[in-house]
C-alpha cells in the first residue's frame, strides 16, 4: 500500500504540469497488484491502470504516459498476459490516454466514450488548466458509445459505463460484474487534495455527485474499488469520499445563496475544516468548481 501511495503522489507531481511529464519517465516504476484471478492494477505515473487478462484477450483500462508503453507492457507480460488488444480510455486527459498511439500502433483498439474521441481531436480547449494539443489519429478511440458497452471476455462480463460524467463530460466506470470490481477512473481519487473537476471539459461537481450515488447503489461492502489515482479501496471510502463533497457544496453553496461573491466565498474558507491534506487541488480551487458547477 505504501508503495501504491507514493506512486500516486508522483503521479499527481506528474498532472501538476504538462513539461514535467515529458521527463523523468526512466525512474518510473511500474508496479503490480493482482486484486483477482484475471485483474490486476498496475501503478507508475498517472492514472491507475486496470488490466484483465485470460484466455481469450488482454484489456488495459487507461495506459498512462507513452515513455511508459514498454515498461506497462512489460508489467503485463509478467502477469502471463497476452499482448494488449483492447485499451478503454476511463476519460481523455493525458495521464490516461498517453499511450494510446504506440499500443495502437502496436494492434490495439481504443474504446471511449464518444466526449472522450472529440476532445482527443480537439486537444484542451482555451483556458484549461492543463494545455493539450490535439492528438493524432493513432491515438483516436476507434469504437466510440454513448451510454456504454459489455464486453465478454476471459470468462468475465465487464461493463463499461458512461453514467453522466463529473470529472470531465466523458467519464466512464469499468465493472467486472462476476469479480465485484470497479475501476472509477478520475470520479475517484485516494490521494490528497481536493478532487479535480475539469469544468473546461464539461467536469460538473452536480454531476459527480450523481455519478457517486449510482455507483454506490450499484456496489457492495465486498467491491474493490480502483480510484483514478491512489492505492485500492472500498463502498465505505467511496461514500465517505461522496459525503465529503456533499458536504463541501453545502458549504459553498449556503455561501452562494446568501449573495457572497466567489472571491468572498474563498476569503471564508468553508473548507477548512477538513483534513485533505496538501494535493494538486488546493480548497479556493474546489470551491470555484463548485461555484461554477451550481450556477
């Protein structure tokens, strides 16, 4: 767990910046975690990657930074892993999707959202945080859903769900439904800070709380839970996480509704209270999301 821990903390150093991510990648290490027969995660620099892998097909839920591409498939080569066929992109930021052009390249499909292929194409629209350029055709998802799909592989049914988005407009959940897994992608974190809600790529906090509740009312006390970054979880930390925002917009919002402006929302410091620790999203900045979410 620790090991997954500082992982993840380099991987939020990793997201704080765009020049960051293009070194350093050679002291990266990858490591394993097998959570069930046929699904491991593997963590190194960016999000938390799924794998499932049998007879029939090897899957990676997301695939991190491109300078990774060998190391990520030589993790999955140790796991007795046939070589990667299908890639499902959770969402399209970079930490993501980085190395969809070289396993692409390589014979795997890309599978998103349909949010996910445009902004791919788009790159990071104009006052985003984080400046993407767009991304070239090898690195485009080839199949595309707008509600989600099944796939029917390795013995396993593993449905794959847009639920209405949150941290960006095309977040999709990945559910092992026989192994009682589901991987949240950037819905979900385990490292400090506050959550990220990207609203310049269509992220609401309303819809993130939706998005939660559906989870939690499709998952059991039994559900491993694979957050976008962080070490592995469960229901009871998934909800906790849940409360934790409702009750920050409750905050904010009683703030809002008694004619502060978002500069005096922030001078106030609703958020104070609570121990997130230090992290890429400081509170003013969570608060702004919520200001902006909510109008």
């Amino acid at each position: 767990m620790k090991k997954c821990f500082l992982s993840s903390l380099a991987a939020a150093s990793f997201l704080a910046s765009p020049a960051i991510a293009q070194r350093d990648f050679d002291s990266v290490e990858i490591t394993t975690e097998e959570i069930a027969p046929g699904v491991a995660v593997l963590f190194g620099a960016g999000g938390n990657i799924g794998v499932s892998h049998g007879n029939d097909a090897t899957v990676l839920i997301d695939d991190q930074f491109a300078p990774l591409t060998e190391k990520i498939e030589a993790a999955v080569e140790a796991l007795g892993a046939k070589p990667v066929t299908y890639v499902i992109n959770t969402h399209w930021h970079f930490d993501h999707t980085g190395g969809n052009e070289k396993l692409s390249e390589k014979g795997a499909m890309i599978i998103a959202h349909d949010h996910v292929r445009v902004r791919l194409i788009e790159g990071a629209p104009e006052g985003s945080r984080f400046p993407v350029p767009p991304a070239p055709e090898a690195a485009l998802p080839v199949v595309t859903y707008d509600r989600g799909l099944t796939l029917h592989l390795n013995g396993d049914t593993i449905d794959v769900r847009f639920l209405g988005g949150g941290h960006t407009d095309g977040d999709s959940i990945v559910h092992w439904r026989e192994k009682n897994i589901v991987h949240m992608g950037d819905l979900y974190f385990t490292i400090p800070g506050w959550p990220f809600v990207d609203t310049h790529s269509g992220g609401s906090v309303k819809s993130l709380l939706l998005t939660l509740d559906t989870v939690l009312a499709m998952i059991d006390d039994d559900t491993k839970v694979i957050p976008g970054h962080g070490g592995m979880s469960d229901k009871a930390e998934l909800l906790a996480y849940r409360n934790m925002i409702g009750e920050a917009v409750a905050r904010v919002l009683a703030l809002k509704n008694s004619g502060s402006t978002l500069e005096e929302a922030q001078a106030a410091e609703p958020l104070a209270g609570f121990d997130r620790g230090e992290g890429l999203i400081g509170a003013d900045d969570f608060i702004e999301f919520i200001w902006i979410s909510f109008e």
